[in-house]
C-alpha cells in the first residue's frame, strides 16, 4: 500500500529527532571516512587524518543535526 502526496508530506514533517539522529550519524560515518582519506593523501600521516577525521566527527554531527532540525521548521511548498 502506497501513501498519497498527502501522507507523504505528513511522514516528513514528522520525522522524530532520533531518526534524525540515526541519519546524522551514519551520514557522518560516511563522511568522516572520506575527509580521513582525502587527509591521509594530502598529509601522509595516519595520525593526523585520524585526528582530522575524529575532529570533523564530532563538530559537523552536531550541525546537522541542527541543520536537519531547521529545515523541519520550513513550511513545505
């Protein structure tokens, strides 16, 4: 069984804070994995992609979370 529009649009607008938080973290999982090898390259050092990688974790974690929290505030169009 399918949602109309309707539904669809009500499934959104009451996305819960903790699938938030799951979207967040396997996003930044992605992420952080990512910035980690773009700074092994650049760096060299498995120390520091590793320290850039875990800094990166916790600081955009946090913005997304807010920033997917914000968007939930916009009216639809």
């Amino acid at each position: 069984m399918s949602m109309t529009t309707d539904e669809q649009e009500v499934a959104v607008a009451k996305d819960s804070r903790l699938r938030s938080v799951y979207k967040s973290l396997s996003w930044r999982v992605c992420a952080t994995l990512t910035t980690a090898i773009i700074a092994y390259a650049i760096t060299g050092s498995l120390d520091m992609a590793a320290l850039i990688g875990g800094i990166e974790f916790f600081v955009k974690i946090g913005l997304f979370y807010a920033h997917e929290r914000v968007w939930l505030l916009i009216p639809g169009s």
